[in-house]
C-alpha cells in the first residue's frame, strides 16, 4: 500500500502545486492583462473572472496538494479546465501544439483531477489525518462529487459570465 500512497501523493502534489503556480502567475504578472484576454474571449466581466480563475487555481490548487478537502479541490480544477475548453479550446483541435492550441491539456488536468477526486488522497494527507476519507474514497461518492461539483461549477459559471464574442 505505501506504494500507492506515494504514487497518489506525487500526483496530487505535481497537480495540486502546478495549478496553484497557474494562478499565481496570473497575479504576479498583473490581473490586467489576465482580465483583458478574459474578456476579449467572452468571460464578462473579465476582471472578476480572472481573479476568479486565478485564486480557485491557487486556492483548489494548494487544496489538491495537501489533500484537504480533496473531492472538492479535484472538482475546482475539473471546473477551470471545463471553462477552459469551452471558452478557449474546443473548436482548435485535441492536440496542444495545434494552433490557438488544442485542448489535450485541460483534458489531461481534468482527468488527472477526476482519478485523485475518485480515488481519495490516500493516507499521506490532510483528509486522512483529519478522518475525512470514509466512507467518500471507499464508495462512488468522491468521483461523484467531484463530476458533479466540477461540471456544476463550470456550468453556472458559463451561464452566469460567458457571452461569446461574435465570429467575424
């Protein structure tokens, strides 16, 4: 079992602090020019949705890393990159290397987000210390949680803030 443990804990950590440095460079670099493209790509307004993207990233990010929380953390990044995909990548192919790039990488974050929301954590975590595990990670509910709380997320956000700009 220590052998799984370590695989879910190098996952969770590679994931959890990758997302939380995606964010953190949005605001290191400036919101402005964040919020700028958000809202030439339809996300209104764009400020509110940068920071928006930019600390869920950070936040669901160091969550993911710690493994607090974990099917909810999962479900905020399956949230991003479902936005992600449907604001930025959808009509530009699988492949990331395709121009506008294609959307192979939120496809992988959130697949990776979807097996470390199912799965739990495992033992070398902050849900596991704090008894937060069971009975989530020994049934369906964490995956369950995670797909619905991530699509949900992304769904309302859509519906709430995107307005697609017209093709030429």
């Amino acid at each position: 079992m220590a052998h799984i443990n370590f695989v879910l804990f190098v996952l969770r950590v590679g994931l959890g602090v990758t997302m939380a440095l995606h964010g953190w460079n949005k605001v290191r670099k400036g919101i402005a020019g964040t919020a700028g493209w958000f809202q030439s790509i339809g996300m209104r307004p764009g400020r509110l949705n940068a920071l928006m993207a930019a600390y869920t990233e950070m936040g669901g990010g160091a969550l993911l890393a710690v493994g607090l929380l974990t099917p909810l953390a999962a479900a905020a990044m399956i949230g991003l990159m479902v936005v992600a995909y449907w604001v930025s990548h959808k009509d530009n192919g699988f492949f990331i290397f395709n121009p506008n790039q294609g959307w192979e990488y939120v496809f992988v974050i959130g697949i990776a987000a979807l097996a470390i929301g199912g799965i739990g954590p495992g033992e070398w975590s902050i849900d596991n210390v704090l008894g937060l595990g069971n009975p989530i990670y020994t049934s369906w509910w964490g995956a369950i949680i995670t797909i619905v709380a991530g699509v949900g997320g992304a769904v309302a956000q859509l519906a709430t803030f995107y307005r697609p700009p017209a093709k030429d």
